[in-house]
C-alpha cells in the first residue's frame, strides 16, 4: 500500500479536493509525485517540487508551453507554507510513460515533439524561467564546477583529477552554441507519455529553461540511442522535419562525460545512500570513459 506523506495530506487539504484514491508514481527521484483519482472519477497528479526555485520554475514553464507543445494543463496551485515548498495540480495526460523497446516510429516522432520544444524563443523567459544563452559557457562551467565539489572524495583521485583535465579539453572542441531555445534538461522515458506508439505529451519541466539545445540530447543518447538499434537516425529526421539539428558526433561525447560527472555529483547531494543504484551506474560510465 502505499504511504501518503504529511506533506500530500497538506497539500490536498489546501486545495480543497475531493479525493478517492491516491497512487505513488514511479521514476520520480527528485519532487514527490502522486497520482490522485478524485470523487468525480477525475485522474489527476499532485506534485510537490523538490524546492521552490523547482515549483515556480515548472508552474512558469507550464504556462510558456501551453498551446505550443503537448503537456499538462496546470489545474491550480498552492503556495506552500514553512514546511512545504509549495504543490501543482496537474491534468493527466492520456498514455504511459515511453517503457520497453522504442521502434524507429516511435523515436521519430520524439524528434519531431523535441525540436517542436526547441522552437520555442526565449521571449517567454521570467525570473523562473531564465534565459540562460549568453552565458551559456559560464553556466555549463558553474555547473560542472559546483558538482565537482560534491564528487571530490567520493570517486578516486586520479580519476577526478583526468575528469577536470578532460573537461577543459573537450569543452574547447564544441561547436557554437544553438539557441536560444527552450530546453527541457531532463527528457528521458520516464519523461515521455507514448499512446500506441506515438508521443502524447512531456512532463516534468522543473529542470527547464532557456538556453542552447546542446544540452537537451544526453539522456536521449544514453536511454534511448545506445540502447535501441536504430533510433537515433530515426530520431535525428524527425527532429530535421521541424528545425535544424545540432550536430550530436559533436556535441554528444561532451554530455555523455558531464552527465556521468554531474550525476555523481547530484547523488552526493541527494544521498549517495539512496540513490546507490543511480551512483553506480554513472561512476560505471564515468570510468569506462577513461579506459
């Protein structure tokens, strides 16, 4: 069965909802995600963001998307009070999120919904919703360099020391930025809502911004490219049917390493503890980079 927080109970009470039924929703690492059925039969989620930079930014981004690419429609929110961040009720979108094997009909239409996302100008961009373009290069080294604080200590030495040096020589070797653009930061399956086969809808935009799109492919390669045969060249002329592709033999093995680094770091952060699984599988891939 499964256990309601304190913190669902408040923010369902907040809002004032009628509720029937209350699910857990997997995949959910960072905020606390509920499937709620209400009296009315009604299916809905209830998501309490990690922190309340994470709420305002998704609520915002919500409201930027819609009518542009297919996600949920913001239902209503709560502020929050001194314990809790803050909660969004959201509509449900009609699907599952993208499990199993991925066909190259599946995979082109993500490219056609994903470049659908990158067309979206960072004229929309807010204080939570911050375009991020000019200072792309100097936000990609705060990044990198802030995690590197968490994973000194946590991964041998030498193999930090070659993960400094090795960044500072593949950054040098990327093409221009490509933006800006709206970016999702953290598009993978569980991410994306399938209905026999084509792509319904995105969620989870509480990573989200305005920057280049550079960024935007990592966890596509490492979830769905280098897992299932055929996907990327069918991936790649979707997203060329709506706008220019970056070009990923470029870009790719960058993300591919800071994504390893980076979510060392983000386990460091979160509890190496709880998130053991997560933590050996990107210190795996960090390692087998150095070879």
């Amino acid at each position: 069965m499964y256990a309601v927080s304190v913190n669902t109970e408040k923010a369902i009470a907040a809002m004032g909802l009628d509720v029937r039924t209350i699910e857990g929703v997997p995949e959910s690492f960072s905020s606390e995600v509920s499937r709620l059925t209400l009296a009315g039969g009604e299916q809905v989620y209830l998501k309490i963001p990690y922190s309340k930079v994470k709420w305002e930014r998704e609520a915002e981004a919500l409201r930027v998307l819609q009518d542009q690419v297919p996600v949920p429609q913001l239902l209503d929110v709560w502020q929050g009070d001194t314990e809790v961040t803050g909660a969004l009720l959201l509509s449900a979108i009609e699907g599952e999120a993208l499990s199993g094997e991925v066909t190259a009909e599946t995979a082109a239409d993500i490219g056609r919904c994903h470049a659908e996302l990158h067309t979206v100008g960072s004229e929309r961009a807010s204080k939570a919703l911050p375009d991020l373009y000019d200072n792309w290069e100097e936000f990609r080294d705060r990044q990198f360099y802030g995690f590197a604080e968490d994973v000194k200590g946590v991964i041998p030495d030498e193999l930090f020391d070659w993960s400094l040096k090795h960044y500072e020589r593949l950054k040098r070797q990327l093409p221009p930025a490509d933006g800006p653009a709206f970016i999702h930061m953290d598009l993978r399956p569980a991410n994306i809502i399938v209905k026999d086969g084509r792509v319904n809808g995105l969620i989870d935009f509480e990573s989200s911004r305005f920057g280049s799109t550079e960024m935007d492919f990592t966890k596509l390669d490492r979830d769905i490219f280098s897992k299932h045969f055929g996907t990327r060249a069918a991936f790649e002329a979707g997203y060329r049917s709506v706008r220019p592709l970056p070009d990923l033999d470029a870009i790719l093995p960058f993300y591919r390493f800071t994504d390893a680094f980076n979510s060392i770091g983000w386990c460091k952060r979160r509890g190496i503890q709880k998130n053991q699984r997560f933590f050996d599988e990107s210190l795996e891939m960090l390692a087998k980079i150095f070879e």
